[in-house]
C-alpha cells in the first residue's frame, strides 16, 4: 500500500514540477510518469541496502532512461521529462536540516547531514549522465549492427 501511494504522489510532485517549468501540456502525464518510476525504483534499492546514495543513483538512472525513451517516442527534448521527473529525488528534507543544525550551531550534525545531500546530489547527477552515456552506446551500437551487411 505505502508503493501506491508514494507512487501517487511522486507522479503529482513530477507533473506539478512540469507545470512549474512550462512543460508542453501533453507531456504533463509522462513527466509524471518519469517521476514516479524514479522514486519506486529509489524506494526499493533504499528498501534493499538501506543506502540512501546508491537509491538515488539508480532512481535517477532510471529517470534519465526514462526521460530518452519519452523523448525519442514523443519526438521532445529530453530535458522536458528529466528536470520534472528528477525533483522526487533531491534531497530538500536533507539539505534544510543542515540548515537548521547550522542555524541551531550543532555544526557535527550540520555537517552529518549537509555531506549526505551532497553524496545524494553527487549519486543524482552521475546517475543521470551515465543513463545518458550508455543510452548513446546502445544507439550507436545498434546502428552499427543496422547498417552491416
């Protein structure tokens, strides 16, 4: 039940976010789709190894490999669907608490916690990039076994 509905809401989190940044509207529904396979898939590994920074790695991988079928299918640019769908994944919670625990002048905890938003936002962007490389491999791979006699 709790997948159902973090599931849900990760597909509005997604969509709104495509709202916010103009997204066109018939790609609303997709980049909440994105969204939402990124945060399940983050919340089963995380669920799997306990480990908040491998989680995001492969959710983020995910909705970049998302992100490129979507893009390719519905013939948009990919970032449409990536930004809107990446925003489930970023570590607000973790990054204001270092915040707070700045504020507060507990420095160790702020220190706890502003290195593990840093490790998330690290594992969220190599996640993205690596999707996007190995997607490139297989097109070019593919193309190559297209065109030999």
């Amino acid at each position: 039940m709790i997948y159902i509905t973090q599931g849900i809401l990760s597909f509005i989190a997604a969509m709104a976010f495509g709202v916010v940044f103009n997204a066109p509207k018939k790609s609303l529904f997709y980049c909440g789709i994105g969204g939402m396979t990124g945060w399940i898939v983050y919340m089963c590994v995380n669920q799997l190894n306990q480990d908040q920074v491998g989680a995001s790695f492969a959710g983020a991988f995910t909705v970049a490999f998302v992100s490129h079928i979507m893009s390719k299918k519905f013939k948009m640019p990919m970032i449409i669907f990536s930004v809107a769908g990446i925003i489930p994944l970023v570590p607000g919670g973790t990054a204001y608490n270092a915040m707070r625990h700045v504020v507060e002048k507990d420095y160790a905890t702020a220190l706890e916690f502003g290195s593990q938003a840093l490790l998330i936002s690290g594992a969220i962007a190599m996640g993205l990039v690596f999707a996007e490389i190995i997607t490139q491999l297989w097109v070019k791979a593919f193309l190559r076994l297209k065109t030999k006699p």
